[in-house]
C-alpha cells in the first residue's frame, strides 16, 4: 500500500546516529526542498538519540544553518580536545542540555505534543516508551536527554524522567514503527530502511538488533565506530550529504519528484519516460497508481563536484558551520597539536580538576536525587544477592531424604527448621 494513500496519515522515523546524525539533517533537507508535502503531511515525528533531535527540529521548524552549526559545533569541541572524547572536559550531556535550554522555543512542548515521538529505555528492565505528550518544556528536554544518554558514554548516573531512570532509546528501539507500512525510516547505516546508503558490499548477512537492521559490512562497524568517536568536520558534513543524495533517491524511486535530478549527475543521456509515476502536484488532483524505479543511480558524494548547485541552502550552512577561528585552526594544526601534547603532562592535571570540580557543582541541585536512587539500588542489590545466597544454602544444607531410615530425616528437618528461623531473624533484621 502506498504511504500516500494512508488512511491514517504517514509518519517518518530517525534511527540513532551518534555523531552521525547530521545525516538526518541531510535527508530532511532533501525532503523539505524537493517534496515538502511529505514534512507537512506527516502525522507524527519520531526518533531515538540523535534522530529524536532531528525529529524535534522539524516539529520546531528549525533551519539546516541550526542544525548543522549545532551538531558541527560538538565535532568541532571533539576535536579541540587533546584526548577528544576522554578528555575531562568532554560532556555531551551537559552540552546539549544547554543548547537545549539555550535555543528552543517557549511552547516547543506544545509543538511537540502529539506529533514528537521520542524512544526511551528504561533502566532496570530494558523496556521500551515511546513518549508523545510533554507537560512542560522542561520535561520535553529531560526526555531528549534520557533518549541520548548512552550508559557510561555519557555518565554513570542515569538521568530522570517522571519518577523512573531511562537511557538511550536506541539499545532497545532504534527505529520506532520500522515495521508499519505507513512509516518512512531514516538511517545513516547500510541496511534495508527507506532512507539509507546504498551498499557495495556482496555480504548478504543483516544483523536484527534493536528493532532495526543493520548488514554485516566493515563499512557499518566503522561507521558505528565513527558514531562514537567522531571524525574531522569535513567528513561529518559528507554524511550530511550522503543523507540528502540518498533522500533524492528515494523521491526519485517512488515518481515523487517531477524531474531526474540523479540521472543528470551520472549520465548525460535522458532517462527512459516514467510511466506510471505519481503527480505530486496536489492542484491538479490526480492519484496515479505508484510504481517503483529501482533503476535510479545510486549517487556518492565524490561523484557530486558541485553540490552547492544542488543544494545551495545546505552546502552554504554546512560550509559556515566547518570554518574554525584562528585559535582553533592553530590548535588543530601540526605544530599546535605536538605543543598541546609536550604540554598535556603540566596541563592535564589542572584541566582535570577545574572541569571535575565544575561538573561536581552541576550536580548538587540533583545530587539528592541520584544519592537516594544509588542507596535504593544498593539495598536491592544486597537483598537479591542475600536471597540467592540464602536458597543456596538451604539447598546445600539440606540432607537427602531416605524412607528407611526416619531418624536422620527428623533431625535433618529439625536443622533445617533451625536454619531457616535463624534466617528470618536475620532477615527481620536487615528489614
């Protein structure tokens, strides 16, 4: 059935990217200019981690210029560090959250409402929420910074949201309704989602994890690597195009774009006429039947020389968002990057201490919070150790049970009476 003709509507779903999820922005750009009625038609938004932000951003109407200054700005932070990610002044979590606070909207929570879904996983079970009603802005960004919070990655604490800790929603939804008809799925990885990269490995291997699938390549470990461990800006930002180049192929496949954009990259022969193709153009009122070309190109970003022609708007925000300061283009060149390493012995333990000493004054406002939820955790992981030791005592302790001879038995049955009266004394106790 084509996602046109739901009766219910078409939703569109962000799989979590990490530091890839400039690849969202990409792809919704491609949207945005070439059929925007798919943006405008949608019922509903939704997203792990980082797509969860790019799900936010169109619900919000944010620009590709935000979007890219934002996500770039991280890399950019990344990349400054002398030990990147492990460096002590690595936050992720403390940086988005003030973005956060710093950029949206006072009635985002009302925008978001009923057309953002965000996927969160809740901590002590593993049990998948999806979350679409938001009382408060507050509460919109606590639940986008319990969808980003990979465990360890980003802390040790699981943040907050309405009485229960919940984490990254991707480890135990990555692609929320990935399996509905009417959903149009988005991810940077290789793999069989409507919006992906293309792959050129001959594996027929998919790994299905997290209500999405991935295929087994060396192209998706390594961009699950770079996910984490963020590369230099310029190669975030050809993800973004990619995102965009895939996008296109997906509009041009389905007929819902009116000219063969791809075709004119590749080739300089005009493509066979579409027959069949649906007429986006709603004016004109005419619903063709949908018929499917899996001979468009795929198209890599090496083979786009000028992609400020195919899409200016994105090229000129990714540019502005990858130029550095003079401090910054000193501190990432050679030179500066061998003083920063000669220094980092003098340097590292004081930078140590100032950011530690700054996050620790962070946290008060929420150490009374997370102290209560680390002793309850305590306790309940005494008492499950004590309760498990306890059956395998009484079962080490008990004798075997023999017809023939009743007078062990009794006093084996006495013993353990014994044993487990003392028990409950202790339990009594502890309790």
């Amino acid at each position: 059935m084509d996602f046109l003709e739901a009766e219910g509507g078409w939703s569109l779903s962000f799989a979590g990217a990490g530091f890839l999820g400039l690849y969202h922005v990409g792809a919704t750009q491609c949207l945005r200019q070439r059929a925007p009625c798919i943006l405008q038609g949608a019922r509903r938004f939704y997203g792990s981690s980082a797509g969860a932000l790019n799900a936010l951003s169109i619900v919000c109407g944010k620009s590709a210029d935000f979007c890219c200054s934002n996500l770039l700005g991280m890399v950019k932070q990344v990349e400054r560090l002398s030990l990147g990610i492990f460096h002590p002044a690595y936050g992720p979590i403390e940086h988005i959250r003030k973005q956060l606070q710093d950029t949206l909207p006072e009635n985002c929570h009302i925008l978001a409402s009923q057309r953002l879904g965000i996927s969160i996983t809740r901590w002590y079970d593993g049990q998948n929420f999806i979350v679409t009603h938001f009382a408060t802005r507050d509460e919109l960004i606590q639940a986008l910074v319990c969808s980003l919070y990979f465990p360890f990655y980003c802390g040790t604490i699981p943040p907050e949201f309405r009485g229960e800790r919940y984490i990254d929603g991707a480890l135990s939804n990555n692609l929320p309704f990935s399996d509905s008809p009417t959903t149009i799925t988005v991810s940077p990885f290789h793999g069989t989602v409507d919006i992906c990269p293309q792959s050129r490995s001959g594996s027929l291997y998919e790994l299905t994890a997290f209500n999405a699938s991935f295929q087994i390549s060396t192209m998706n470990f390594f961009q699950g690597f770079i996910s984490l461990f963020p590369p230099k800006p310029e190669v975030v930002a050809d993800y973004c195009r990619q995102g965009y180049l895939d996008a296109l192929r997906f509009l041009e496949r389905r007929g819902l774009t009116k000219e063969p954009v791809l075709w004119s990259l590749v080739s300089k022969e005009p493509p066979a006429p579409m027959e069949g193709l649906r007429n986006v153009d709603h004016d004109q009122g005419q619903k063709l039947r949908l018929t499917i070309r899996w001979d468009i190109p795929n198209v890599l970003v090496k083979d786009v020389p000028d992609f400020e022609l195919l899409a200016p708007e994105l090229e000129a925000a990714l540019r502005k968002a990858c130029k550095r300061d003079f401090w910054a283009r000193l501190q990432c060149s050679v030179p500066g990057r061998v003083l920063t390493y000669l220094l980092l012995p003098c340097t590292l333990p004081f930078e140590y201490v100032y950011f530690r000493s700054r996050r620790l004054l962070l946290w008060l406002p929420e150490m009374p919070a997370d102290l209560h939820w680390m002793q309850g955790l305590l306790k309940s992981t005494v008492l499950k150790v004590y309760s498990m030791a306890k059956i395998q005592f009484l079962r080490l302790g008990s004798p075997p049970v023999t017809s023939a001879d009743s007078g062990p038995l009794q006093r084996g049955t006495a013993a353990s009476q014994n044993r487990a009266l003392n028990l409950r004394l202790a339990d009594r106790a502890l309790g």
